[in-house]
C-alpha cells in the first residue's frame, strides 16, 4: 500500500464501525488515528470492567485545577516557618528533638 492510499484510508471515514481487530491490526501497522485509538480503548474498557460501571464517556475527570484566590500581596516563597506554622494549625507535633519553625 503506498502512503497516498494510507494517507486516503486514514481520512475516508468508514459506515461501519471498526472492529476491535481491524483497530489491532491498524494499530499495529502504526495507524494512531482517532477512530482506531477511540474502538481500541472501548475494547479495553469493555476487557476489564464490569458492565455495571458507567462507560469511558460517562465518566469525567474532576477539576485536578480549581480556581483558587490568590492572596492579595502576591505570591512569596515557602519558608520552614511558613511550613511549621501550617503543622501546627494542622495540629500536628513535633518529634522530640526536632523544630520545625528554627532555622
């Protein structure tokens, strides 16, 4: 197959959906298009999960970035102080021997 046939392969969208083993054998002959990764990774869910748990659409990922306020005066650099003072708020205790708010 040359690439201009690989290359108009890979635009032309199929009728049909891509069986599980065609996506396998694509990606094996390096095809990473999105219809052949999409029917990989639903074969994958299907393999090992349960068909109770909601589907790879369903879920959503939780927002790993939430806005949070910034303080007023700006961004300052993490001191041990900074750092002791959380702890204890945290109402955690130092090990004896150990300080975590001296330098």
């Amino acid at each position: 197959m040359t690439q201009e046939q690989k290359a108009q392969t890979q635009i032309s969208p199929s009728t049909q959906p891509l069986s599980p083993e065609e996506a396998l054998r694509r990606h094996q002959g390096g095809d990473r298009s999105p219809e052949v990764l999409k029917t990989l990774n639903q074969a994958a869910w299907e393999a090992f999960h349960t068909p109770w748990e909601p589907s790879l659409e369903a879920q959503t990922m939780p927002n790993e970035n939430p806005e949070l306020p910034l303080p007023e005066g700006g961004l300052c650099p993490l001191t041990e102080a900074m750092l002791g003072a959380w702890v204890a708020e945290q109402g955690y205790t130092e090990p004896p021997g150990i300080s975590w708010t001296d330098g």
